[in-house]
C-alpha cells in the first residue's frame, strides 16, 4: 500500500522483474486487502491457541503459566509479526511488494471464492450504514494544489527549471491574457488616416514584425500588417500608398478580456496566429497578447527586450533601487524583481498606484504598497511615467 503508484507505472514500462504482477494485484484492491487481512488475523489467531496449548502441557494448566505464554506470544506478534514488518514494508515498499507480487498472486486466486464471500457481506453492512466507498475513491484523485506540492517536494530530484516550468504550468491555469497582455498605451500600433511620410517613418524604424493598424481611432482596428510584407514596397517609396498597405493587411485576431491564457495558447495554435487583440465587453481595445507573451509565463522571457518599453530589465541597482516605466505589468515586475505586488487587481504599476492614491498625483509622490517604497519620478498625459521602486528589506519582506 505504501508503494508509489507512479513509479511503479514508470518500472512497468522498464519491464523490471514483479513489476506487472505488483500492478495487477493493486488494481484489485479489495481482493489484496481482504486476502492479507484473512491470512494475517487467522495465524495471528491460530499461533496464541497453539502456543497456549503446548504450554499447558508442558508447564501445567494454571493462572501463572497462561499469564506468560499469552504476554510472550502477544510481545513476540507485535514486534515480529506487526509493527516490524509494517516499518521495513514502509521504509522499503519498491524491494518488498516487487519480491512477494509473484507468490502472492496466486494465493489471492486461491482464496477469492472465501474473499468474494467476505467481500459481500462486508459491501451489505456499509450499504446499510450508508457509506459509499466510490465517493471516497474518486476523492483521492490528485487536485492542482496537491500536483503542486508533489513538485514542490521534488526539489531534490529534478532539476530547478524543469520545476519552474511546471509550476509555471500550473499556475497558467488561473491566469487570464489580460494579466500577460501588452497595456494599450504600450501597443505601437500603425495609424493609416495619418499622412503617408508619418507612415514610411514609423515602418522605418518599426521594432515589431506585425503592426495593429487603425484608421485614426485605436479601437478601429482595420488589420495587422506584416513589416516584412513592405520591405520591397519601401525599396520604391513613390509607388507606395495608402492603398498598397491596406492591401497587404491581414485580418485582425479579437479575444475576450477574461480567455485563460492556456486556452489562449491552444486556440493560437489552432486558428495559426501568433498575435491577437484583448477587447472587452464594449469592444474597446485593452491590449495586445502574442504567443511569447503567454511562453514566457512558462519559461521566462527569451525574446529580446523592446527599446522604450519601460521594465525592469536590468534588475536592481547597487543602491538598491530600480527605475522602471508606469505602464510595465505587475506580474513582469514581480518575476523580474522578486516582488509580490498584487495582481488581481490593476494589471500595471500605473494602474496599482492610481488606485492606491485614488487621485492622479500632480507632483512626485512616495508611497509604500505591500513592503515595497516607491517614488513617481515622472508624470505624462495623466499617467504616471516613470517610477523609482526601493528594495524591500529582508524585515518587510518576512512580514509581508
């Protein structure tokens, strides 16, 4: 019983020796058990009788002589027949159940008629008592939470990427495209109403391979535009217009707000896209999402970093402070840095501010959120631009 069940599936597939026959036994539970529970109260029953008998009648029939027999054979069960075999079973449950799976299985051949019978009865009582044993069964399926600790306990068996990874893995479950998303004053993005040299000198000097194009208002997405399709069309300038871009558009990708990010991941791979658009329930456009965006929940970032995009990249200082832009996400941030700012609220560090404060600060403002100090640095268009965030202290971070 104490065996690991996934090891075991990994030593059947090795075809190691008492492997399969361990399988079979421990997919007929109730058989195993009823079978080493009658063979085991029997002797436990038959050795005191007979130990009882042969001490009368060597030692005489008397208080003092049944006193002795009975507390030796009841010591010598408890250690050599309970609790030490139960402690080596425990201690070695791969070496034991592999060497006795084989004699084993056909004794629980020979005693299934008595165990069916058993088996029976014992099924009627807790039907009376109205317990019902496949409730209980499919309780001990594993949760995500106990997958989890399984991983977490593996440290010092799998290497600690791979554990990341998988943590990672798990926690995508819980996690939207909103929260891994590119804010929507962060999208660079292409508007085609404007004059054609504005145009050229964005495609120009463009950083992204697909552009979200607009017609003068961002939530009038017409397309996305794939740079590397203009390439030819920017050798000739004079032949390029405003129509030979449309043309080249391809039609934008649209997802709800609230889409899991590993369904995301799927749908990505089912529809060929590799970029899409988070509108909410209005049709207003929150943000942008790729795959490397969701990716990099599972592996951390790979890809190179934007110019302007205001993270962290660089980590903390020697001063111990980091300058960071408002409109970096706060589960980048706290990955980057180590923090633990919430995230279910705002999904940027302007956003988490702004609600803290209530009001949009005019001036530079020092707050403190979750143990961490921070001071805005700088403010643009009513939204806080830069942010100068301190490091925690190993006291604020215990308490937090």
């Amino acid at each position: 019983m104490a065996l690991n069940r996934h090891r075991l599936k990994h030593l059947v597939r090795m075809n190691v020796h008492g492997a399969r026959a361990t399988q079979g036994l421990l997919s007929r539970t109730e058989d195993l058990l009823s079978t080493i529970l009658v063979g085991n109260n029997v002797i436990n029953t038959v050795v005191p009788v007979l130990t009882t008998s042969i001490a009368v009648r060597y030692f005489g029939n008397d208080a003092i002589t049944l006193s002795i027999a009975t507390a030796m054979i009841a010591l010598l069960i408890i250690i050599f027949a309970e609790i030490g075999p139960k402690i080596v079973g425990a201690t070695y449950p791969d070496r034991i159940a592999l060497s006795v799976s084989t004699p084993l299985k056909p004794i629980v051949a020979a005693a299934k008629p008595l165990v069916w019978v058993l088996n029976t009865f014992v099924r009627g009582m807790l039907r009376v008592l109205r317990i019902d044993t496949r409730t209980a069964a499919s309780e001990t399926r594993l949760t995500t939470e106990e997958l989890r600790t399984i991983v977490l306990e593996a440290g010092n068996y799998m290497p600690t990427k791979p554990r990341s990874v998988l943590l990672n893995l798990l926690d995508l479950e819980n996690i939207a495209v909103d929260d891994v998303m590119v804010p929507r004053a962060r999208i660079e993005a292409l508007d085609i109403s404007a004059p054609l040299d504005t145009i050229l000198s964005q495609l120009e000097t463009c950083y992204h391979n697909k552009l979200p194009v607009y017609d003068g208002d961002i939530d009038r997405i017409v397309g996305i535009l794939p740079v590397r399709r203009t390439l030819s069309a920017l050798r000739h300038p004079d032949d390029l217009t405003v129509d030979t871009l449309r043309a080249l558009l391809v039609e934008p990708y649209f997802i709800p707000s609230d889409t899991p990010a590993l369904r995301q991941l799927q749908y990505f791979q089912e529809n060929h896209r590799r970029v899409g658009l988070v509108v909410n329930e209005y049709g207003e456009v929150e943000g942008l999402v790729t795959t490397e965006d969701i990716i990099e929940e599972l592996i951390g970032e790979f890809t190179t970093s934007v110019p302007g995009a205001g993270g962290s990249r660089s980590g903390w200082t020697t001063d111990d402070d980091c300058l960071v832009g408002g409109g970096v996400g706060l589960r980048d941030l706290n990955r980057r840095l180590g923090l633990h700012l919430p995230t279910d609220g705002p999904k940027t560090l302007n956003g988490l501010i702004l609600e803290v404060l209530r009001e949009i600060p005019e001036a530079s403002v020092s707050l403190e959120i979750d143990g961490v100090r921070m001071e805005i640095v700088q403010i643009d268009n009513q939204a806080i631009k830069t942010v100068r965030l301190f490091k925690p202290t190993a006291r604020a971070a215990l308490h937090d």
